[in-house]
C-alpha cells in the first residue's frame, strides 16, 4: 500500500514539472528579433477577365436566323450587321408603309390643290363682280333709279357669292392641311416601319471584335436570347468580387497584385478603375473594375483570376512574426517575461509593433 502512494506521488510531481515547464517555454526554445521590413495590407478578390465594352448582343425580334454576316474573331465597326432575322410580315408591312407614304406625297396632292384654288380664284372673282354690281345699285335707288325689288335681288347675289367666296377659301385651307398632315403621318409610318424592319438585322454597337457568336442559320431566336459576345480588341478589363466585409478599404488608383492559371507562378500588376456602387445580394459580394499596368503577354474575355487589392503599405516597419503573439497584444520574451505590446498593421505571416519591444528583444513562441 505504501509502495504504490509513493509511485502516485512521484507521477504526479512528474506531471506537474512537465506542466510548468510547457508553461514557461523551455530555455531551448529558439529565439527570435524583431526586424524592419516593408509590409502592406492587402485585400482577397477572385474575378474574370472581360474584353473592355464586352456585351451580349440581343435583339427585339423573334423568328429563324435569315442570314449570319460575320464570324468569330472578324472585327467590326460601329452599326456593322451581324446577323439578319427573317419576318416576312415585317417586310410586307414596310413595303406597304412606302406605297401610303408616296399616295400621300405632298407632290402627289398639287393637283387637288390647284382644282380648289382654280374654284376660289373663280368664286372670289364672282363675290367681286356682285359686290361692285350691288354698291352700283344702291346708289341708283339713292338717287331714285330702279326698284326695291332690284336692289333686293342684287344684294341677296352679293352675299350669295361672299358666302361661297368665303366656304371655298375655308375648303383650300382645309385640303392643303389635310394632304401636309397626311405626308407627315405617311413618313413617320414608313419610319417606324423601317425601325421595326431595322431590329431583325442585329448590329454591333462598338468597334471591336465577334469573340462568340450563339446561333446558326436556321436556329429560332427570342429577344432574350443572346446571339454573340462582342468587346473591344486589345483591351481588358478585370471584374473582381469583393466581399462586403472589404470593401470600405477599397479606392480608386490602388495597387492590385493578379495571378492567372493560365500563367502559372507569374504575378501581374494592375489598378482600381471603378468601384460598383451596388451589392450583389446572392453573393454578398461589390463589383471592382481594375486595368492592367502590367499585363500578360496574350489575354483572352472570361480567364479566371485571383488578385490581393494592396490597401495599406509600411515602409521599414518593426515586425514579428505573427506566430509570436498570443491574446492579440502579449509576447513573451527570451528571459521568460511576458510583455504587452501595441500592434499595427497584420499580415498572414507578420504583425507590426509600435510599442513595446524593439530590434533587441529577443522573442520566443509561446506554446499553444
């Protein structure tokens, strides 16, 4: 019975020192200075590539492909045709749009004009005569000439022919608006008509390159099908997706370190252009545009990236090693003493000390 209390004490004491030595660190634990060392901050984002004005190309139109005007990697200007969907009924229905059109022509109508001004010329002659012949009349009853039956009959004309006189001039008027309306109405018909005409041929809206074109001859579209991937030649654009947590760091003109599986162990540079006012709220996600300051040799629309946003920069900073902090401010020292430390800026691998130590402190890891 003794025998065994003596074994529990002596495990039990060897249990203990090895606890306080874990405790303390060990004098063999390597030490480390601090150093000075340039260190940045830097924010994570994935992202593609995009072609500079890179869009989807869409119509309002709805039928089959008619006819495809271009191929893939072709370059095109501004209002180049791309592809022309047919629509018999649109075609019918703008030919009819220019027969009306050149019914209604103002040209096409002087005709009917000069009829009617031949008729007012007429009756404005004849409201003239009778009116001279009525004053006439009148000034010989006043001089007791003729009978009132006379003048009766002489004024009852005059103001017979100022009533057609006067009806015929509002028929001229009423015409000549009536044939300038229907010219007007005519044209813009035939102009919507054309416009209509106009969304079955698909035209590109940039100067740039085809990188895809979507259907073939032949293949049914909608006006929410795309029909081709269109962007600028040459240059590109980086669409990275910041989280919500980041981007309050984020500004215009910061430096933006990028790697691409397509150029494996090589790091690229470049720069915050736009920063999208918008969340995405399935992704939690902000849009930041970025261009290359320095690029890739060769770029093509949609390769996947990876980029770190460098938000802050110390020059000649007092770190440490991460590892040797513990409870975010204490480090412990060679001689065995724990020290609070004021911290800076953090990195996965560095912090900075601002106070507390300095390059001669010799530091050692605490055991977690």
């Amino acid at each position: 019975m003794r025998s065994f209390f003596s074994f529990t004490f002596r495990l039990t004491y060897c249990l203990l020192s090895l606890a306080v030595l874990i405790a303390c660190g060990s004098s063999d634990s390597e030490v480390t200075y601090p150093s000075r060392q340039n260190l940045s901050e830097s924010v994570y984002a994935s992202g593609t590539i995009k072609a500079k004005d890179q869009y989807e190309a869409l119509t309002l139109a709805t039928g089959p492909v008619q006819e495809v005007f271009v191929g893939e990697g072709d370059t095109v200007t501004v209002g180049a045709p791309l592809i022309r969907i047919y629509n018999e009924a649109e075609k019918l229905r703008k030919e009819n749009a220019e027969i009306a059109r050149a019914f209604a022509d103002q040209r096409a109508n002087q005709n009917r004009l000069r009829e009617l001004q031949l008729t007012l010329n007429l009756a404005k002659s004849t409201y003239l005569n009778d009116s001279l012949l009525f004053h006439r009349q009148k000034n010989l009853k006043a001089q007791g000439i003729g009978t009132t039956v006379e003048l009766e009959q002489r004024q009852l004309k005059f103001e017979s022919s100022r009533t057609t006189y006067l009806s015929t001039q509002l028929r001229y008027l009423e015409l000549k608006r009536e044939i300038e309306f229907n010219a007007k109405n005519a044209g813009k018909n035939l102009a919507i008509s054309e416009a209509l005409e106009g969304e079955y041929v698909l035209r590109s809206k940039i100067n740039g390159i085809v990188y895809s074109l979507m259907k073939e001859k032949g293949e049914m579209v909608t006006p929410q099908t795309p029909l081709a991937i269109l962007g600028s030649a040459g240059e590109f654009v980086l669409e990275l997706q910041v989280d919500e947590y980041d981007i309050a760091k984020i500004e215009k003109g910061q430096r933006v370190l990028v790697t691409l599986d397509s150029f494996k162990g090589e790091v690229f540079e470049a720069s915050v252009t736009k920063i999208h006012p918008i969340m995405d709220v399935k992704s939690k996600t902000f849009t930041v545009e970025a261009t290359f300051t320095k690029a890739p040799p060769r770029l093509y629309p949609n390769l996947s990236l990876e980029a770190n946003i460098v938000t802050q920069v110390r020059e000649n900073s007092l770190v440490i090693p991460r590892q040797l902090l513990f409870l975010e401010n204490k480090v412990i020292t060679a001689d065995d003493d724990t020290l609070t430390v004021k911290v800076g800026l953090k990195t996965y691998q560095y912090a900075e000390i601002l106070e507390g130590i300095d390059e001669k402190t010799g530091l050692i890891q605490p055991i977690r």
